[in-house]
C-alpha cells in the first residue's frame, strides 16, 4: 500500500498533466467536489460498496485538487478539523443527533 503523501503526489502530478491544476479554479473545484459527494451519498445509500469506495476515492481526489488550488495542505487541514474537535464530549444517539456534553 502507498503512503498518502505518495499517492497525494501522484494525483497532483495527474491533475497537472491534464491542465485541472493550471486551467480550474476553487469555485469550480468545489462544484466537482459537490458532484461527487452526491454520488458517494446515492452509493451509501443504495449499500453499493464498490461504487461507495468510488466515490470515497473520486472525493479525496477533489479534495486534493481544491487544495492544490488554494496551495494549502489537506492533512493540515484535517490537523485544525481534529484540534477543534478531539476535546469534545458527548455522543451520538441512534436518530443521529450528536448530542455534545456540557
């Protein structure tokens, strides 16, 4: 199995080559991104594990793209999501409503 920073790399490298980085934008990006969250959730929701796995990998290459474009770092990004969230307390109830601790 690769690294994620390897397979990062080589997603850039794709997306370069194929004039995404040089010729999209954020907003364009992010309309994409939003494309592919809809599939992965029609995915989910039909309990199609190989087109769930599609969607998981055709999102995080979005992700990688945005992030390319805006040059900040995913994992960074997902460092400040953690920090925000790694003290909460509470739980999740069956209806799915988080329920955060006082």
């Amino acid at each position: 199995m690769q690294s994620y920073r390897h397979i990062e790399q080589q997603i850039i490298q794709w997306a370069e080559a194929r004039k995404i980085i040089p010729n999209s934008n954020p907003p364009t990006q992010t309309l994409e991104l939003v494309s592919e969250v809809g599939e992965l959730a029609d995915a989910v929701i039909k309990g199609d594990l190989e087109a769930t796995i599609d969607g998981v990998g055709d999102t995080m290459v979005c992700l990688i793209n945005l992030c390319a474009l805006l040059d900040i770092d995913l994992v960074a990004c997902m460092e400040v999501a953690y920090d925000e969230i790694k003290d909460r307390k509470g739980t999740l109830l069956p209806n799915g409503v988080f329920v955060k601790e006082s």
